[in-house]
C-alpha cells in the first residue's frame, strides 16, 4: 500500500493588494463653491470677503490632487501634485504654487509664491488656507470656505469694522494734474460708537489728517 502524504505551502506578504489602496484625491474630487477673507499681515484689509468663488480638485492616478481656484478679487491660482491624506472625519491636503497677481491697481502683474493647507469633510464643508508670504506687506492669508459668507447684523457692522487699518492713497485730479499718485504708510482708525454709528480718522503724510463722525454703516 503506498503512503501519500501533502504539503500545504502558504506564502505570506506584507504588500498590500492594488485593488486595496485607495485613491483618496479621486475621493475628494469635485467642484466646490464658496467664499474668501482676506487677511494682510500689515492690516491694509482684514476678512475681506469676497462670494460666489470656485474650487476645483480633478484626482490623478498616482493619489495627488490637481487644485484650482477661482476668484474674482484675487485670479486664478492653481497647485499640482497636492498632498491628499485621509484622517479622522475627512481628509487633508497641503501643496504649493505660484500665481500672477497686480498690486496697487496697476495693469502690471508679479509672480507670487504660496503654500496652503486645508480639511476636507465633504462637497459642501471644506476649508482651505492659502498662504502668500510676499503679496503685499507682511504677507496676505487668503482662506477659501464653502457655502455662503456669514452675514453680519445691523446692528453690529460698526464694531465689525472697529480698528486701525494700514495702507495707502491713490489720488487724481480732475484738471490733470496729477493722476493715480501714490502716497503710503496711511493709517485709518475707526471707532465704533454705541449708538452703532462710527467715527473714522485717516492721517497721511501727504494730505494731513481727515476725520468723519458718526457715520452710518450698512450691510
């Protein structure tokens, strides 16, 4: 009678399947609509809100993330190979680019480098912080969020725009003297009062001292 006897091998690996990796940018990929608010670093603005602005993320295969953004106030600016991970409750991303943006109102555009990074949840909850070092005086932070701006009471917009801002005059002259001339290092102070009027100063070292009082402010 003849014996027989088998042998079971069994290979083991620690690689993970291709099927079983997930693609987490094809995941996030899609249109987002939302808002900015602007921040400068030097106070020229601060929140300064601009609606009705678009994001687009289109996924490539090897797991990064192409990143547009569309705005009215600040252009387009766009990032490859974007970072997308997944973490608890949704997934970050983090990348960098360049973009060609004008200062001063002028027709003449420079290039500017930024990062950002940002928490994804869904198509209608994200959140993203763009960081540009170089526009304008100690940098400018342009946040994009989805859904609708907050909207601000009545009552409460001249604290809303209580404090002191820092920028600059472009003047003109109606008989043509002098057009779009430049004076910097203006300060704008403005107070709110309690009977939700404001009163606002403006000191500059060309034109002087200006001051408004009680003014009305309205959505």
């Amino acid at each position: 009678m003849a014996a027989f006897s088998f042998v079971l091998l069994n290979g083991c690996s620690d690689d993970k399947n291709e099927d079983d990796v997930v693609n987490y940018a094809k995941v996030i990929a899609g249109n987002y609509s939302g808002y900015t608010s602007a921040t400068n670093g030097a106070g020229y603005f601060i929140d300064m809100i601009t609606e009705n602005e678009g994001l687009v993320i289109t996924a490539n295969e090897d797991g990064t993330a192409n990143l547009v953004l569309t705005s009215s106030q600040w252009g387009t600016f766009s990032s490859e190979r974007v970072t997308v991970k997944s973490t608890s409750g949704g997934y970050t991303v983090s990348g960098s680019g360049a973009t060609e943006l004008s200062a001063h109102e002028s027709s003449e555009t420079s290039s500017y480098q930024f990062t950002f990074t940002g928490t994804i949840v869904s198509l209608n909850d994200a959140e993203l912080v763009f960081d540009f070092p170089a526009l304008m005086t100690n940098g400018t932070i342009i946040t994009f969020k989805t859904g609708s701006a907050p909207e601000i009471p009545e009552d409460g917009l001249a604290e809303a725009v209580a404090g002191i801002y820092n920028g600059y005059i472009l003047a003109t002259n109606g008989m043509g003297m002098f057009t779009d001339m430049l004076s910097e290092d203006v300060v704008v102070s403005i107070t709110a009062n309690e009977d939700g009027t404001a009163d606002l100063q403006l000191v500059s070292s060309e034109w002087g001292t200006f001051n408004l009082v009680d003014m009305e402010s309205k959505n």
